[in-house]
C-alpha cells in the first residue's frame, strides 16, 4: 500500500509541474514522456530486465502511445486555460468513459455501482462547471472541452492497456515505458509542426520539466505498478483518488485557486463518482 501512496502524491503534482514550467502545451508533454521514458528504461536495465522491451510489445505500444499523447495534448491545454486542479479532476472522469465504454462495446453487466456512479458523476460536472458556465470567458470554456476530451482519451488508452497486457502478457513497466518513448515521437511531431522551440533555457522551467519526467512520471508510475501487485482490488481505486484530490488542493495553495462552496460540492460528487466507477463487480462464487 505505501508504494502506492507514494505513486498517487507523486503523480498529483504533475499538473502542477506543467504549470510551473510555463513552456507550451505540447514541448511539455514531450519532454516528460521522453524523460519519463528514458528514466523508466533506467530502472528495467537496473533490474537486467531491459529484454523485456520486445518487438511485440513495440507493435502495441505505438497504438497505445497514440490514445496517450492524445490525452497529453488536450491535458496541458486544459491545465492552461482552467488551472491544474480542474483540468486534473476533469481528466479523471475517464474512470465514468471506461465504465460506459465497457457497457456499450463490450456488452458487460452494468452493476449498481455504474448505475449510481454516472449521474453522479454528471451532477458533480454541472455542479463544477455548468452552474457558471455562462460567465465563464470562451477560453475557460474551451479548456474545459479539452478536460472533458482529456477524459475520453485516457479512458480509451486504460482500455488499450487492459487489452495488451491481457493478449501479450506484456511487463507493466516494460508497457510504461514503450509507451512513454512513443509517445514522445507523436508529441516531438506536434510540437514541431506547432513551430514550438525545444530549447528551454529558465532555470525554474527547466527544474519543473525535471520533475515532472523523472519524479511524477517515472518515479510515480513506476511505485503505482509495484503497489498494484500487492494492494486489494477495492482499495486501489481509493487510493488513487489522492491524485485529482490532491492536484485539487495544490492548486488552491500554490496558485490561489478561487472556490465556491456549489464547486466544492461538485467536485466531491465527482470523486464519490469517480471511486464508484473504479471498483470492479465482484465475481460471483460457485
């Protein structure tokens, strides 16, 4: 369990980091996936698993890697138009994608959970953004769509994942990292089509990009993999809701987010929603 603590507090700061670095949304992404990516590779060469990177797992990586991206894209564009701690928790209703994804295409029984969990999750979205939407300036506005958008591809890229791991037995690490270093090939190619420069030369920026590839991303992924082996199934999903908490939090303290008790009471609607759709049905005993 601690692992995984360790994994959600790290990975809360991510959107923090992409704020504090005040580089363009995509040179951002790049550069965390491609530290991230090098720094993960670091850690199987330490544990002589490197072999585990094999052309299979490449094939499917790069698939993967582009639902990932997509997500990183329309991410750093919502964290700089609605803060990190929206963007973050608007991102995490991938959990309620995943859920409806599951019950439409792959035709799985819908619990009692989801069936609380996705009007729940609707509430606590009008509740956080919907009651003022229109004073909201169109900005705001878009960051939110890119959120919302943020939502719909990772949830896909969960699913991409779920799929792989279970058709190539592929090593949760060796995955993480395929996919991060491909996925800094799609962002590099944005980026540069974006005419964005890939020299960063502020100190503060450079020290944000730092963390954010080697501590949040590698650092976090990499604890949040090894805890999953060890934690119960209905704790995980729990847990994990310490990141679009916390990244909620920091964005009060560090960047004075302002909040209203109607937000709030969205935003706790969300999480209870979010936890809801996490928890997996319980297979029935014979």
């Amino acid at each position: 369990m601690t692992f995984l603590l360790i994994g959600a507090i790290l990975i809360s700061f991510s959107s923090v980091m992409v704020k504090l670095a005040g580089v363009p949304a995509d040179i951002a992404g790049f550069y965390r996936v491609f530290g991230g990516g090098i720094g993960m590779a670091l850690l199987l060469w330490h544990k002589g698993a490197l072999n585990r990177l094999t052309g299979q797992l490449w094939k499917w990586a790069v698939f993967s890697a582009a639902l990932f991206s997509a997500d990183l894209y329309f991410w750093h564009r919502s964290i700089d138009r609605v803060g990190p701690g929206l963007a973050t928790m608007l991102g995490n209703f991938q959990v309620i994608v995943l859920a409806l994804v599951s019950i439409i295409f792959l035709r799985e029984k819908v619990t009692r959970n989801y069936l609380v969990a996705i009007p729940t999750a609707l509430v606590g979205l009008y509740l956080m953004v919907g009651v003022s939407w229109d004073s909201f300036t169109p900005e705001f506005r878009l960051g939110i769509v890119f959120g919302l958008l943020t939502a719909l591809a990772y949830g896909l890229y969960i699913l991409s994942l779920k799929v792989t791991l279970s058709r190539i037995a592929a090593d949760p690490l060796a995955m993480a990292c395929a996919v991060a270093l491909a996925s800094s090939v799609y962002l590099g190619l944005s980026a540069a089509a974006g005419g964005d420069s890939f020299i960063v030369d502020n100190p503060r920026s450079i020290a944000a990009l730092a963390a954010l590839a080697l501590i949040c991303h590698a650092g976090g992924w990499y604890a949040i993999t090894t805890g999953l082996q060890t934690v119960r199934t209905s704790l995980i999903g729990l847990i994990l809701l310490l990141q679009p908490t916390l990244s909620y939090i920091w964005d009060i303290l560090f960047f004075d987010k302002p909040v209203t008790a109607v937000e709030l009471s969205g935003v706790g609607l969300a999480l209870v929603a979010i936890y809801l759709g996490s928890l997996k049905p319980k297979t029935p005993s014979n």
